[in-house]
C-alpha cells in the first residue's frame, strides 16, 4: 500500500484526514490546515454553514436544523461528497486556484495500517473529487515514523505508537517496512466515552460534548498516577432534574473508571513484542516505544506504559502533526532510502 519515495515526489500536496482533525501540507509550503474534522450543515437546504473550528464549537448547540456532521471516523472516510466539500472549504479558493495550475495534480494521503480496499477507495475517490489524477496511500505508521525522526531506513527497531481519536496503532519499524503491527479499536474517544458513563453512573452527571477534554486536562501533572491532584470540580446537567450541577470527582475514580480501555492498549503492545523477531526485541529494550498521535498527550499515559513495559518511552515533539509532517519530508525529498550495493559474484 505504501508508495514508492521516487512516487510521493511527484506528489504536489498531502493530505491527513484524522477522525478528530484534517491536515493538509502543500509541496513548497508548509502546513497549511490543521482543523477539526467537523462540517456543519443545513438540512433544510443541504447548505454548508461552517467548517473545521467553528463546526467543531457548534457541536451541541445548534437548533435542530442544523447538523455538526463528522466525515471521517477512525481514519476512514465515511461521507465522501462531505469530506470532499470540507476539503475545499478548509483549502480555500487561492490554495485551490494554485493547486489546479499543476498539469498533472498529484496527492499523497495517510490510511491506516489494515485499511481494507474499500477504506482505499474512499481516500482516493475522496481526493479525485478535488481534481487529482493520482493519489498515493502511505501507511500512517510509516509516515508518522518518520515525521518524528525514526530511523525507519536503518536495519534496526524502531517501535511507534499512533495514538488516534478512534484507534490506536502499534508497530515495529525497520528497512523502512513494517515488520509486525496491530490495531486496537481504542483512542482518546474511548476514553472519553468511559469517563462520560462513570460520571453519568456515579455521579448522576450528563457532561456538556466539549467538557471531557478539559476533564482529562485536570488530571495534568502526574495525570493517570497516583501523584496527580486528588479532585476536581465538574459541572453539568442532572439526569433527573436537567438542572445544571456541580460536582467534586474523585480522580482517583477516574482513573480506575479509563483502565478498561488503556488495558486493551497494553494488550495490543504486547501482542507486537510476541510476534517481533527476537533481535529487534533486543534493539527495542534501549531505543523504546515513541508515541504519537493528539492522544499521546493524555497526562500519565506514557508513565503508565513505561511502568507496565520496563521500556523506555517517549512522546515526539508534536505529536499531533507527526504523520502529515512525514508525508511532507517525503513529498520535498528529505528522506532518502537505505543504498545497497549489489554484492559481486
């Protein structure tokens, strides 16, 4: 599935269509979107309204006529014409207008490891809409690698963790090609999802759709460890009366109430380790796991891991833009593949 480094030149743009955000990183330029994967829509005439940011604050206070729709879920697109008219709008006419002056528009886009041929397809079709003739897929766990500085090229481990909105991917990298990898059907939205059910169990709490996020940034400092603050206050609205309220959560609840789906990522790893040579098992002890990805950044997490692996871990300096950043290196040609010199007979 993943392209050829003498193919992703040519390419002219490159695009990541995340389930929580949509990147685009034009050849030449730079980063030039980094928006929520979100589009608000008129269902009265099929009008679009907003897209991106303000889509995204819209989300829970629209009047019923109005729907904040999400065309992307766990990296797939699953509305192609709405993904193609988020796309425009998040380009913009002048980005557009210089895309379209290229003879032959070439793209570049990210897609899960296991992305069936129909998840492909979307992403190609999803692209063609814009006017591109040709459309590189590249695994989001090599592009992410690199974006980060991995030595995928090199004949060692490298192991990367992609922590996305609707799944988390584990691999271990090297000679540029992925040798083992699993993905686990749970992200940052599971986690969100399990302090909304705790909350709404326990504590009778129906919790705004922007709160959650502010909530896991409460447990900053130490975060998912014991060290982190022993309480935080939440507001929101009772389940019996529909009246605001405010609570104090113990965080320690919380913490236990997210094991279930951080457990089923220290499962995934270790399913990876099982069935990585024994060699690179060996390179990984030093080198360690690198994550990636907008949930890497969940206070506690990478503590959490390195606890339940004895490996070192480590969160890359942007974590959140790293696959879009290595489909850029590849795009300018900064990245060059391992040289071999074919041995004499």
């Amino acid at each position: 599935m993943t392209a050829s480094l003498e193919q992703l030149r040519r390419c002219h743009f490159a695009v990541d269509l995340g389930a929580a955000r949509t990147r685009v990183y034009v050849k030449g330029t730079g980063l030039v979107v980094d928006q929520p994967s979100a589009a608000a829509v008129n269902t009265r005439t099929g009008a679009l309204i907003a897209v991106g940011e303000l889509a995204e604050k819209m989300t829970g206070r629209t009047p019923h006529y109005i729907r904040v729709v999400r065309p992307v879920s766990g990296g797939t697109v699953v509305d192609i014409e709405m993904a193609q008219r988020m796309l425009r709008h998040l380009l913009g006419d002048k980005m557009r207008r210089a895309l379209r002056r290229k003879p032959i528009l070439r793209a570049a886009a990210c897609t899960p490891h296991d992305a069936d041929p129909l998840a492909q397809r979307a992403a190609i079709e999803t692209l063609v809409g814009l006017g591109v003739r040709k459309v590189e897929l590249v695994d989001t766990l090599i592009a992410a690698a690199i974006g980060c500085g991995l030595p995928v090229e090199q004949p060692e481990a490298t192991m990367i963790m992609v922590c996305g909105a609707a799944a988390t991917q584990v691999a271990v990298l090297s000679l540029g090609s992925i040798v083992t990898a699993e993905r686990l059907p749970v992200g940052g939205e599971a986690v969100d999802q399990a302090i909304v059910q705790h909350l709404r169990h326990e504590h009778e709490l129906i919790l705004p759709s922007q709160s959650v996020r502010p909530l896991q940034l409460a447990l900053s400092g130490n975060g998912l460890t014991a060290q982190g603050p022993a309480s935080t206050e939440i507001h929101g609205r009772d389940v019996a009366t529909g009246l605001a309220r405010s609570v104090q959560v113990d965080t320690a609840a919380v913490r236990d109430a997210i094991q279930a789906p951080l457990t089923a990522i220290l499962d995934g790893i270790g399913k990876v380790l099982r069935a990585c040579p024994p060699d690179l098992v060996a390179d990984l002890a030093d080198r360690g796991i690198m994550m990636v990805g907008g949930s890497a950044l969940l206070p506690g997490l990478d503590q959490m891991l390195r606890q339940a692996t004895g490996m070192p871990v480590h969160i890359a300096e942007r974590p959140d833009v790293c696959a879009v950043q290595g489909l850029g290196a590849m795009l300018e040609g900064r990245i060059a593949p391992l040289a071999l010199d074919p041995l004499g007979t």
